[in-house]
C-alpha cells in the first residue's frame, strides 16, 4: 500500500511540473550507409602508428584530434593528422602517432 502511494504520489509531481509522463516517439536520424550517427565517431588502427576514421556532424576538429590522441597516441598529440569534411556531414580522417 505505501509503495503505490509513494508511486502515485511521484506521478503526481512529475504531472504538475510539466514531465512528460510518456515517451514520444522520435523519428529516426536519417543516415547514409557507413556513415556514423552525428555522435559517433569510428577509428581503424593501420598499424606502425596510423590511424584513420570518421567521425558524425556533431564532432569538432578538435574533439577528433583529442579523441585520437586518446585511442591511438597513448595521450600525445599525435604527429600528424589530417581532418576533412566529408559529403553528407561529419568528418573524416586520417593521421599517424
């Protein structure tokens, strides 16, 4: 009895804030085949330090650099990298530790 209380009672406040109390459904996100989700980001090890990858539209440059010496450099910079816009959104990209 107290626990369907104390679940009516937080339907409730969540009722009179304005909380959605059902989840809408969302269409969606529209995404070429290989193409990351706008949050993701892919990195392929080469070997002898290389490393290449794509990251989706909402990755910076810099959030790619710094993801990339993260995975790949052990936390360096890494010595080169190479960071272009690609069609239908995002990033691609290539580099070496």
């Amino acid at each position: 009895m107290k626990m369907t209380i104390t679940a009516l009672g937080a339907l409730a406040v969540l009722t009179g804030c304005a909380a959605p109390t059902t989840t809408a459904q969302r269409p969606p996100v529209q995404v070429t085949p290989g193409q990351p989700q706008p949050n993701e980001l892919t990195i392929d090890t080469m070997g002898g330090g290389n490393f290449r990858g794509r990251a989706g539209s909402a990755w910076t440059r810099e959030e790619v650099q710094a993801q990339a010496a993260s995975m790949e450099c052990g936390g360096k910079r890494p010595r080169a990298i190479d960071i272009q816009p690609v069609s239908g959104g995002g990033l691609g990209f290539s580099g070496r530790c």
